[in-house]
C-alpha cells in the first residue's frame, strides 16, 4: 500500500475504538466503498461480475456459477469471505484494483458476515430523528459528548481561563481578537450568566456577520471577478452584501435558501430577493474569443449541480456529471436532472465581459428617487438626440454627396516642452528616434511623441507646450499610442486603463475653453466617454478609446510664436491611470474627425518614413464607413454605414452644431447618474433549454436522453402535479422533511467553525466514501434544533443559524482549554472526541484584521463595494484582456476587513492566498491550514503588515509613552508579557535603536512604509524602533493562532 | 512521546478534512529546511529523471511553423480542408467560417543524425535534435487557453485539482533546502498576443498549500515579500525573527503544540529564503561565455534569462521548474510572429539542453518543451491559424527519454494526430514514469475518492523511454 492511502485512507477513529457488535454504517460501509464498491457497486458502467455489494438482495443471491457471495450467518459458505482470504489469482479484491484489505478489516467482514450480514442504509441518508440526550439536564451538545467520552474512559477537560475564552470566542464569532478591556470586563463579571452576555453581546455585533459570511462566500464561490481568462471584474458584491446581512439578521436558512436559489421567482419578489438571486450567477464565466458555447453551457450547469451538492446535500455528485456515482446511489441521470433546474437561467456560453452588455442580466439598485431622476435625465437626452437626428436626416437627404473632398486632417504638433507635476519624466520624440513594442518592435522618428516613464505616481497632471504657428485652430487633438511595455492595457501606466479626469488649455494666460469632445469608441468603458474630460468634474475622467478630439469654443487664432498650453488632469481615484505614450495635435479644418485615431489606421498611415509631417491620414479625415458608404446608394448603404454617416454629418454641419453639444451633454449627464448608481449580476428566467444526460460530460452529444428538472431519485420526489419543477421547487425540496442531507451538512460544517473540525470531517461527502460521524447523535441532534429549536429556545424559530451558534458555543464542551495531555493525545491525537478544545491558525482574513484591529488601522465599516489592499506592482503581469497592473485602493479603503477585499480569482490578493483562502473558482466548503515559510514572508515584509506595525506603535506610544512595548503586547495578546518574553522585546527594542539612531535615513524609510498618517512629535528612531518591537508581536503565534 | 512522535502520529491519522488535521499534516513535513521527503517512498520503480524543467509555449504554439513538417500542406495552400477531416470536429474562432489549407509559412530543413525536418527558423534547437526526443502525435480536450492549461497542467479542467509541480513534490518531495522545491517563471514576448494565464496553473489544488509553485517574478521582488521592507537591513531582520522564534519557543514551552515548533521552523526558512533568491536570480555573475550563449541579458526577465535561471534553480535541487513564455497565440501573423517566437526561443531553449548536457545534468533531469495545444492547417484572416487540439508537437529530451527520436504522427494535413496518438494523460503518465512515480498508485483522498492525481486515464509512453 502506498504511503499516500496509508495516510489518507487511516481507519476511522470510531471503528479503532469500537468495541463489538459489528455495525455496517460504522465498520462495514466504510470497507466496501473502498475497496469493493468500484467494480461491485452503483455503477453499472464499471460493474464486474453482474455483482453489486451495496444491496443485500442482491448480494445475498445465487451467482451464475451458482456460488453465493454473502450467505448470513455462513462466511464459510460466502463467496466473498473465501475470495477475500484467497491467494493469487483470485484474491479480491484484485491486484489491478490497487486495493488491499488489513487482516483485521478481513476479520470485521468474516465477523459481520458470520452476526447476520445486517445491511444498514447509509446513516445520512435516513431522516433526521431527534436523539433523545444521554442526560435531560444541561446542554444536550455536552450531554452527548459526555456520554461518550465516559465509554471511552475520558472527560471534558476544563475550562479555559476567562482571556483565552475571550479570545477564542471573539476570533470564532468575530474574527477580531478582543480589547483589553473587554477582556479585563469579562474577567471581573462574577455574574452566573458572564459567558452568555458575552456571547450574546458578540452575537449582535455586525463583526459577527463578517465573520460567519466568510466560509459560506468560499462555498457559494462568491468572487468580484469571472474566472476565466481576462478574469474582469463584475458587480457582484450586493449579493455579498445580501449574505452579510442574512447572518446579521438571522435570517432562516430555509429563506436563506429559497431566496438564493430561487429569489428571482419568488411570488412579487423584492430587490432583496433578486440580489439573492445572483447565487446563481456566481459560476465562473468566460469571455474568451472562440469559445463553443455549449461547451461553456455545459461547464456553467455543471458547476452548479457540483456546488449546490456540496453546500445543501453534502454530497458529490460532480463524480455523476460522467457516470453513475461509484460509492453513493446517485445516478448519472439525477446529475443531468439536478442541472435541468437551472435550465431556465438566462445566459450565453460565451458571456460579454465589457462595455455596457456585460455579465448579461443585471439588476440595477436604483432608490426610487433615484430612478425618478434618471428617468427625467434619459427623457432629456433623448429628446435632445432626437431634435438632432431629424433635423440631421431633413437636411441630409439635401446633401446627397456631403463629404467632398475636404481635407480634415489632424495637424500632429511638435511640442515645445512637455513637464509633470507629480513625479513622472516627460521625454519629447520630435525628430529623435522612439522605440515601440505594439505587434512587434519598431524604432522611428517620434514626431511628437511624449513619452512618461520614471516614477509612476498615483495621479499626475501633464503640461505640454505647442507652438504651432500662426494659424487658426478650432480644434484639439490627443491621440494615446499602445505600448506593450504598458501595463494598463498598452495605455497607462498602471491600473487596467488611462482616466483623463479633465483637460485644459490657454493661451496668453487666457482660457481656452472646450464645448464639446469626442472620441473613437471601443465599447468597453462606457462610463468614461469623451465628455467626462471636459464637465469640470475631477471625479470623472475619459476612459474609453483612444483618441480624443476637442472642439474650442470659438477659433484659436495663433501668432507666429503664440505658445498654446495644454493640461492634461489625470486625478482619477484609480491609482496610477496615468498616460503613458500621446502625441497632440490641432484641426484648423471646420471640423476634424477623432475616430482616425484609431491605432492601426495609425501606424498604417506612419509607416511610409518619407511623410514629412503626420497631417495627411489615410481617409484624408474622414470615417472609412463614411467614404465607402457614400459610394453607395442611399438605399443600400448598410445599417453600420448609415450610422457613420448620419454621425459624421451631425459632427461636421455648422447650423447642427448646438443642437448636438445639447446632446452630447445630456446623454453624459445621463450616464454619469446611471453610473453612480450600483448594479449586480441577478437571475433572469427564461425557456428553459433542453438538459440532456451527457454520458461522459461529452457535450456535443445530442441524441441522448432529455431529462426534465429532478431531485435524485432515491432521495424523493418533487411533487409539482405534471407541471415542470422550477428552481423554487428544488429550493423548497432542500429544506423540507423529505431531505435529511442539507440540515446535517449545515449543522456539521457549522460544527466545524467552533472545534476545528466537522463532527465527520468530510464537510463536503456525507456519502459512503466520507468519514462516518464521530458522535453520530449529536450531528443528528444538532441537525434536529437547528431545523426546529427546543432547548433554550426562547426567541429561535426554524433554521436559526444563530441558534445553532449560540447552542455550541454556550455548551462546557466549547470552553474547555485546549491543553491536552499525554494519555489524551495517545488516545485522540487529532481531538475528535472532544475532551479538550482544539487550536488552529485563524483564516487569511482574520490575520489580517487582527493586525488592523490591534494597530487601530482597522475601518469599520459594514458592506459596500469590493475593496483593494496593496498589493505588488507586477502582480498581475501574468494577466490579459485587458493587460492590467494591481492599482491599490484610497484612505479608509485600504484598512477594510478582509471579507470586503476584492476577490480577484486568477490572482488572489496574496495575503489571502498565502494564508489559505480559497480561490473560489470552485465551491470550496472547507479551508486547509498551512504554516508556511511564504507566510512568513508575509508577515513580516508585505507592506500591509509594516505599516499596521509602524501604526501600531504609535498606538501604543500615544496610550503609555513610559511604557509602550508592555502596552502594544497587552494590546495584541490582551496580556502583559512575561519577564522572560519583555526581556527578548526590549533587547530588540535595543538594538532596533542603536541602528536607527545610527542610521536616521532607515528610520524614515521603515516610516514611510504606507499611508496612514504618522505624528511628527515622535523622533524618528525612537518609532522606528518600536515599529521594529510591534512587527515582532505581529508575527508571534500567539496573535495569529485561536486557542 | 517525543513531539516529532506525536506529531506524526497525527499526521499519520489526519486526513484533510479539518483545521488540525492539515495542521499536523504540514508539522510532520516541515523540518528544518525546505527538502522534504515524498510520498512515494521508496520509488515504485527506479528512477531516470529527478527534476522537469517545462519550457511552456504558452499560447498554443503552431507545430507547422516549428517541427512537423508538412508539405502536402504547403500544396494544398488555399484549397478547402476536406470535410471528412473536420465534420463534427471542435473548433474555435473559426466557427461558421470557410475552412481553407494554410500552407507552412517558413521553410523547414534537414537537422541532426536523421536529418530530422524542423523549421529553419530554429536552428540552435536542431543543433540539439540528436538530444531530442519530437512528439508530433499530441492531442487534448480543450480548445481555449484557460481550460487547455488548466488540463494540461492538472489534468482536470475543474479548478481545485493539484499542478503538476504539485504532484511531484507531494510524492517526491524536495531536495532543495532554501528555495522552494515548485518555481515558476513567466516571461512575455514581443508579438502582443499574450493569452492570461492564471495562477491556477501551478496552484496545489486540494493538496497542503506547501506543495504549490513559487512563482518568481522579474518585476518587482524576485519571490512576493522575499526583501526586508525598507529600513530593515539583514541583521535587524535575523533579530527580528530571533525574537519571534524566541517568543514562539517561550509558547511551545507551555502550550506543548508542535505547530509552534513548524511555524519557528518556517520562519528560519524564511530567514534563509531571503539570503538565497536575491543571490540566486542575478545571472549577472554568470560568465559572459554563459549568458551569450543563452543569450541572456541580466535583469531583463526574458524567456532566455528564465532559461539560465531554471539551469540554476536545477542546480540546488528544484524538483520542478516551469518557465511560461507567452504570445504564442497566432491567430494572425503566423509568419512573422513566428521569427519572434524564435529570435526569443531558439537560441536559449538549445542553450539549456547544451548546458545541462555539458554539466551532467541532463541524464536525470527531464526537460519538455511544448503549449497548451497546437494550431490548425486552416487559415484564419488569411495570415494566422486558430487553435487546434487534434495533433501537435512536444519535445522531450533527458532523463528516461531516447534521444535523437521522434515518435507519433499527424496526417497529411498536420491536422489530425494519426500514428501513436499521445494524450495530456498519457503524457503525464510518462512523465511520472521516468520520475519513479506509477500514475495509477499516486493518489490522495478527495472527495470519498482515492483521487489519483493524474486523472482516471493515460498509459506510459513506453517506446519513448530509455
């Protein structure tokens, strides 16, 4: 047997300590899933022999060859028994099954064949009953445990002093450790009922809902990107929200359920049921050109069958998606007939992940004030288009050759200086040669190319001087050049794009101001178009294409050596969007046209090093839609030919000109509101499309069988009188009676948040493969009060999550200490039994909000959009579509809890990753615990975890300047430090100093280390050198592990 | 009972089903330093290889621009693809479109022993071609990048499973002792058709978190957080974790806990990461005569720079080293991306294969050359090709691997692989065998499942092997 199923295949620790009789679910079951049921179980696909073992009708009965494989009470006449004690050939199971049983599992078969061969259905499988308590008295949790720990010769160990159960309490219901003073409270509360005011009082905070949302986030894969290829962004974060609140609010689970599941079809749904409803969408989608998409179709169901199997049934069925389930009763058809109910989710395999259709269904959250006001502003900006589009067509149709031959090019100018405010170098290419990088690698003559390049500041404004000549210029020109050495998106340099927040110009210190602008259109940020440049708004910036024409207010006339200023205001709260590679130009043509901008067209038309100066583009200015539209009769002119046309005249008729600045103005004042207004991805309902069993997942099948919406067969029925089963049925279905799986794999999971480890710790296979629970009695009984409580139950109703909390954490068993003993740890090595309390390192979330909390960094604030803590430059380099750098968030944004940072699948913000976050690509129900030496990098060198270091000094400086090491240790530990352990920090308080004063320019460079603010009181060195002390106390074991 | 004891006793009866359970888990396999044993222990049979570096073509390079060669092809350039080839057959951009031959767009010529064909755009690989062994009977299951990765790399296109790296420090463990035992580089090209790759890729899936890739960067600290912040010079550093190992040791002295013990050996770890990857990524002490020859500059992060550092990181007992060079996704200018892709590959790709060869190294390290998957004989737009899953090329070349062979072919086309047809499975299955690992006995418990890694499927290759 191989190490690997040595360790992972361990006996379960209920079979190792059990004494006889012989029982099937406990000793058995666990025995022929692994090692017979492949070949001698559910499957008929991979059936050998025609023999199945998981039956005892079947099992029981005369073989061909007229052998019997289990004769009760005769293991000397079953076939079973004499092949499994056989040698050689015959031995089962066989050498190519890479299986081998123990001599005692051969004996517990032999004994249970010889006691009757009692078959047991699968414990999970049966209705929750109630188990009657061991003892009436006290808490039923304690009661079971203690009945059993009394069999097994133990007891509850006892209870942990009041700081540790403080601690424990607060990291389990909070995530956040406690104050001082709240534990200094507790400590001094003599009262009987102390613990339970502490756990009620811990309950209510909105910190608790924080922390309880965590792992069901990871379950429900929520994430604010698509997971797929480009990995965009989506606006999913209300649904988070929606899950906060549902914890703080106690919501039933069953309404919790029905509301996700099906929230969409609820009778008169609310917006909150609709928010609800984004669970569905919380799949991985993919954007990427090419895709088949069936083929996605097929991905997108199947991971929801996987996912709402793991959180509601416990159970995995993905193994059912290629054929019958090998171990457990599910059927390949119960796969397909569980995806038909999200047959009706309107979707496209491939899923638009840009521009205004992206992420199809979106629910926008408007107040109804708010939609009274943009109803009134989309009334008006189509009323404005609309006069200028029939004013537009009455004189078109007297124009019928309009465009004629003027020329109205871009005059690309050679600036004379060009200066940044805020820390990047400006270089001007005007005759100088310029390497570029944008589908290869030239070097050419930069004619007026400005290039940023060193420091890359958060936000920056450029000044460019022209000196254009004596001229007349009724228009201004910004073209942005592509470069694959900029990594937001080939434009600026940083973030996923450039924000030009605002532009303008002067000359003779006299304003010249913009009326209109506009650029060529990408249909990706369709919240940043043109106008956002010129609206006076510092909050709103053009985001969207690459060129940007700027029409003057009236004709700039220039002198021979008149110098016109431009300024280009890059302000936006995205860090670092900040231009990269431009080049300006001036119109003196009536009009000029933007949309030559365009790249390509660009470097077509730059090509040819012979062209003196850059003012002759390759459509002489005018939209090739346009000059080949034209070419054609008015009434074969294509739709998209049409539409150039008609914009090219509205852009370019003199006597159009106000009505179109009308209406380039409303239609932003309309968009700038429809923006600033949240939106989630939501569940529409539409025909549903036809489910068929996809033997092997092969998805370009299509002569299979057509199943219609069904739980798995053996669990039940849906009962809907002939009428197709929707998704509120299913959800219905899952919190019924008839369902014994969801409340167990709840109550278990939910066990698992208190104790470490679930009551069977296979949190995500209930099913024959999962470990059989440790106290069977208890999960049961916890299932039974969570669905209907009784005891202590004043103010609980049916599926209270809080309940269920508040019963384990009030019982004995949650507050023992964790110390074990020798004997204990001999017997109960991994605390299965719980005669003591367990240890374990809080999750990624956690160590983070505890350095924020301890330090004061830490910004309470509940809900609200995805947040972005820093995180390395570079870190996204492995990314594309768009290429994109980690553009950290601002103020309070950066010290948020860690439940709100945004979740980024392909590239999870590393002090997630490394400390064991999931992902969440795939449902994910339980989380591993590593200790690793990239954690420890982590916490002593990322960034977040300095500056919470340096704070955190401060803090305790500013509450005990005499003594602030013992200060910040009672702050993080909630205890004053030992001798022994004051000593190790005051000697590296020592020598921190010494250096420091040595060297003062170490000191502000560790003082620099982010943003919060820091007080100019304190001499640097003497910071510094407690900064040095708080970082150690960060990263001792002790703050981030829960006792 | 010693600690050491009980903590793998707890090891031994954890699974990873909870919070202490992974905790001992992690405990009993961390010692002092980063070398570790495996799972596989002894080999389930001898090993040829010790070490993989996978030189991945992100992107899905064309095997008709590179080594199959296919010159009826070239004659059918322009001619309808038959319909019996690629009726009911997957595909992507071209879906709905006319599918026509797209002749070779660069000649091939005549390299090594065997005059091996291969595209003349990469002569310093054929200077090598007597050391390869040329798959040209490559097939997969998924025809866009995100999911042929993620297969590739894991086997299963469900996020969540264990990379490939993964897979062999679990079961081999590591020998090197102050560098992770899984490292990974990624470096860009010059075309701009650079396909995302996620970290997904070289993630240890269900597997302990210890197990994943490292990626190292050259933007930025080589390894995330491998610098001191700023203002932290080494010494204040190693008192720093002095104090926190002195303080960690005073709790372990009460709580008994051996996951304080692990989480002082970490930080040590740390320490020594710390003074190891800085000196460990500056190739610019590398002889000129090296750095020519792979035609390296230091510092640039180049795919020709992460060649010599995967040479280096091989060197001090890296278990497995992937390079990911991206902007192989030619769905237009085949012709002239190609010459990139080779001005940026060729050269270091031979380099690697000389240098270990001139070190002794190459007789048990496994070097693989190959994407994600391949390129189809149709054209697309008329001057590049889409993505193709029914037949492309690998290169294999070391440890357990014949050399101077090639094995498996496609058709006429280039189209459909025909003769000795090699899956991803059956690819990581070889791969394995060579390292001593039996695909079929490398499992994990997942899900009720003993979880082979590999997936359900996949044979050794076995005429390829030494």
């Amino acid at each position: 047997m191989s190490v690997a199923r040595f360790l992972f295949a361990a006996v379960a620790l209920s079979a190792t300590l059990a004494a006889a009789p012989v029982s099937f679910n406990r000793d058995i079951r666990p025995i022929m899933s692994d090692t017979c049921l492949r070949c001698h179980g559910p499957d008929k696909s991979s059936r050998m022999a025609n023999l199945r073992l998981d039956l005892r009708e079947e099992a029981t009965k005369a073989l061909r060859n007229g052998r019997t494989p289990i004769v009760p009470g005769d293991p000397d006449h079953s076939e079973i028994i004499t092949r499994i004690f056989a040698t050689g050939a015959r031995i089962m199971p066989p050498e190519f099954a890479h299986k081998t049983l123990t001599d005692a599992q051969k004996q517990t078969l032999k004994r249970w064949v010889a006691e009757g061969a009692v078959y047991e259905g699968h414990w999970a499988y049966q209705p929750v009953r109630r188990p009657e308590p061991p003892v009436l008295a006290g808490n039923p949790v304690d009661a079971f445990i203690e009945a059993r720990l009394a069999r097994e010769g133990l007891k509850f160990s006892a209870e942990a002093d009041r700081r540790t159960l403080l601690r424990r309490a607060s990291f389990d219901l909070t995530g956040l450790p406690p104050t001082p003073a709240e534990v200094t409270a507790f400590q001094n509360d003599k009262s009987p009922d102390a613990w339970v005011k502490v756990v009620d009082r811990l309950m209510a905070s909105s910190h608790y809902a924080e922390k309880q949302a965590m792992h069901w986030l990871d379950a429900v894969r929520y994430a604010d990107s698509a997971g797929f290829h480009g990995d965009n962004l989506w606006p999913a974060w209300p649904y988070r929200d929606y899950v906060l609140k549902a914890f703080r609010d106690n919501k039933p689970f069953d309404q919790f359920t029905r509301e996700q599941l099906a929230g969409d079809l609820m009778p008169n749904a609310t917006v909150e049921q609709k928010i609800a409803s984004a669970y569905n969408r919380m799949n991985r989608y993919s954007a990427e050109g090419g895709l088949q998409p069936k083929e996605y179709l097929a991905k997108y169901g199947a991971d929801r069958v996987r996912t709402l199997s793991a959180v509601w049934l416990g159970s995995t069925m993905g193994c059912a998606e290629c054929h019958d389930h090998k171990f457990d009763p599910f059927a390949s058809k119960d796969f397909y007939s569980m995806k038909a109910f999200f047959a009706d989710i309107k979707e496209t395999g491939l899923m638009p992940d840009r521009g205004a259709d992206a992420w199809g269904s979106k629910l926008l959250l408007a107040t109804p004030e708010q939609q009274r006001q943009l109803d009134a502003l989309t009334a008006k900006a189509d009323a404005a288009r609309r006069e200028l589009d029939e004013k537009a067509k009455a004189l078109l149709a007297k124009a019928p050759n309009y465009v004629g031959t003027a020329d109205r090019s871009w005059h690309w100018q050679k600036p004379v200086s060009a200066r940044a405010a805020a820390g990047s170098v400006l270089k001007i290419y005007n005759d100088e040669m310029v390497e570029s990088s944008i589908n290869g690698f030239e070097r050419k003559r930069g004619d007026g190319l400005i290039v940023a390049s060193g420091p890359i500041p958060s936000n920056d404004t450029y000044t460019v001087e022209l000196r254009p000549g004596a001229g007349k210029w009724t228009a201004l020109g910004l073209d942005l050049h592509s470069d694959e050495v900029l990594p937001g998106n080939g434009l600026a340099r940083g973030a996923d794009r450039f924000v030009l927040t605002e532009v303008d110009a002067e000359m003779n210190g006299r304003k010249l101001p913009f009326v209109l602008a506009t650029a060529n259109k990408t249909d990706v940020h369709v919240d940043a178009p043109a106008m956002a440049a010129i609206d006076g708004d510092p909050s709103t910036g053009w985001s969207e294409g690459h060129m940007l024409g700027l029409r003057f207010g009236s004709t700039v006339t220039t002198a021979a050596d008149s110098v016109i200023t431009v300024r280009l205001h890059q302000d936006s709260p995205i860090r670092r969007a900040v231009i990269g590679r431009f080049r300006v130009a001036l119109s003196n043509a009536e009009y000029s046209w933007p949309y030559l901008g365009d790249s390509g067209k660009q470097s077509k038309a730059r090509t040819d090093e012979n062209q003196a100066v850059l003012n002759v583009d390759v459509e002489h200015g005018v939209p090739f839609d346009v000059t080949e539209g034209f070419k054609a009769e008015p009434d074969k002119r294509t739709e998209r030919q049409q539409k150039a046309i008609l914009d090219f005249f509205e852009f370019t008729t003199p006597e159009l000109q106000p009505l179109l600045i009308a209406a380039e103005q409303t239609a932003w004042e309309r968009t700038r509101f429809f923006w600033s207004i949240p939106r989630v991805v939501t569940t529409e309902t539409t025909e549903p499309a036809i489910t068929r069993i996809l033997p092997r997942a092969d998805w370009m099948n299509e002569t299979t069988e057509i199943v219609q919406p069904a739980v798995p067969a053996f669990l039940g029925k849906v009962e809907t009188g002939g009428r197709r089963a929707t998704r509120l049925d299913l959800a219905n279905w899952l919190v019924s009676a008839q369902n014994p799986l969801t409340a167990r794999a709840y109550a278990n999971r939910t066990w698992r948040e208190f104790f470490g480890m679930g009551i069977t710790k296979s949190l995500d296979d209930l099913g024959s493969q999962g470990e059989a629970p440790v106290h069977p009695e208890l999960l049961d009984w916890l299932a039974s009060e969570f669905v209907q409580p009784s005891y202590d139950a004043a103010g609980a109703h049916a599926w209270d999550m809080k309940h269920l909390v508040r019963t384990i954490v009030l019982s004995k068993a949650y507050r023992q200490t964790s110390m074990s003993t020798p004997a204990l740890d001999e017997k109960d090595p991994d605390n299965r039994l719980i005669a003591r309390q367990s240890r374990f390192r809080v999750d990624a979330e956690v160590v983070h909000d505890t350095a924020l909390q301890v330090s004061g960094l830490l910004v309470d604030q509940f809900g609200g959009p995805p947040v972005k803590p820093v995180a390395p430059a570079g870190y996204l380099f492995a990314m594309n579509f768009p290429k994109r750098d980690y553009s950290e968030s601002r103020g309070a944004d950066l010290y948020r809890r860690g439940v709100y940072t945004e979740w980024q699948r392909t590239f999870l913000h590393p002090a997630l990753l490394n400390f064991d976050a999931p992902t969440r690509e795939e449902c994910a129900v339980n989380r591993t615990n590593s200790n690793t030496p990239l954690q420890a990098l982590d916490l002593l060198n990322d960034p977040i975890f300095v500056e919470a270091s340096r704070v955190f000094a401060q803090r305790a400086l500013a509450a005990n300047p005499k003594n602030p090491i013992d200060e910040a240790f009672r702050l993080a530990e909630d205890r004053l430090p030992t001798a022994q352990e004051r000593r190790i920090l005051l000697g590296l308080h020592a020598e921190s100093l010494k250096q420091f004063r040595a060297d003062p320019k170490a000191a502000e460079a560790l003082l620099s280390v982010g943003e919060a603010p820091r007080p100019k009181a304190v001499a640097a060195a003497d910071l510094a050198a407690l900064t040095a002390v708080t970082r150690a106390i960060l990263n001792l074991h002790e703050t981030i592990t829960r006792n | 009972m010693t600690n050491t004891e009980l903590c793998r006793r707890s090891f031994l009866r954890a699974g990873l089903g909870g919070i202490s359970g992974s905790l001992a888990l992690n405990s009993l396999l961390s010692a002092q330093n980063l070398a570790s044993k495996g799972v596989v222990n002894p080999l389930h049979h001898a090993a040829k290889a010790k070490r993989v570096i996978f030189l991945y073509q992100a992107g899905g390079p064309s095997h008709l621009e590179t080594f199959d060669y296919k010159p009826q092809l070239a004659k059918l350039d322009g001619k309808p693809m038959p319909e019996s080839l690629t009726k009911g057959q997957q595909i992507a951009q071209l879906q709905g479109k006319d599918l026509v031959c797209f002749g070779p767009q660069h000649k091939f010529a005549r390299f090594g022993k065997n005059g091996e064909q291969l595209c003349e755009l990469f002569p310093h690989i054929g200077s090598v071609v007597d050391d390869l062994c040329i798959v040209r009977s490559m097939t997969t299951e998924q025809i866009n990048h995100d999911p042929a990765h993620t297969i590739m790399n894991t086997g299963s296109i469900i996020p969540g499973r264990p990379s490939m790296g993964s897979w062999l420090l679990y079961g081999l463990g590591s020998e090197a002792e102050n560098l992770p035992g899984f490292v990974v580089l990624v470096s860009n090209g010059k075309g701009g058709q650079m396909q995302p790759i996620a970290a997904r890729q070289w993630s240890a899936g269900l597997l302990p978190s210890k197990f994943q890739g490292v990626k190292f960067n050259s933007i930025g600290d080589p390894v995330l957080y491998i610098n001191n912040p700023p203002g932290v010079n080494a010494k204040l550093q190693e008192q720093s974790i002095n104090a926190v190992n002195a303080m960690n040791k005073i709790g372990y002295g009460t709580l008994k806990d051996p996951e304080i013990l692990t989480r002082v050996a970490q930080y040590e770890l740390a320490f020594k990461m710390q003074t190891s990857v800085p000196d460990l990524v500056d190739v610019s002490k590398e002889p000129k005569s090296v750095l020519d020859m792979y035609g390296a500059n230091p510092g640039d992060g180049s795919f020709a720079s992460n060649c010599l550092l995967a040479r280096k990181l091989a060197e001090r007992g890296v278990r497995f080293i992937q390079l990911y060079h991206r902007d192989w996704d030619h769905h237009g200018g085949v012709k002239a991306n190609m010459e990139f892709k080779a001005q940026e590959t060729d050269r270091a790709t031979a380099a690697l294969i000389k240098d270990l060869k001139q070190r002794g190294m190459l007789d048990d390290t496994l070097v693989i050359w190959g994407g994600e998957f391949g390129r189809t004989p149709m054209s697309q737009g008329g001057d590049g090709r889409d993505h193709h899953i029914k037949g492309f090329t690998y290169l294999m070349a070391g440890g357990g691997i014949k050399r101077g062979i090639s094995y498996g072919a496609t058709d006429d086309f280039g189209y459909a692989a025909q003769e000795n047809v090699v899956t991803v499975h059956d690819f990581h299955a070889t791969m394995l065998h060579v390292l001593g690992i039996d695909h079929k006995r490398l499992s994990v418990k997942f899900q009720g499942l003993d979880a082979r890694l590999t997936g359900i499927s996949g044979d050794v290759v076995r005429d390829i092997l030494v």
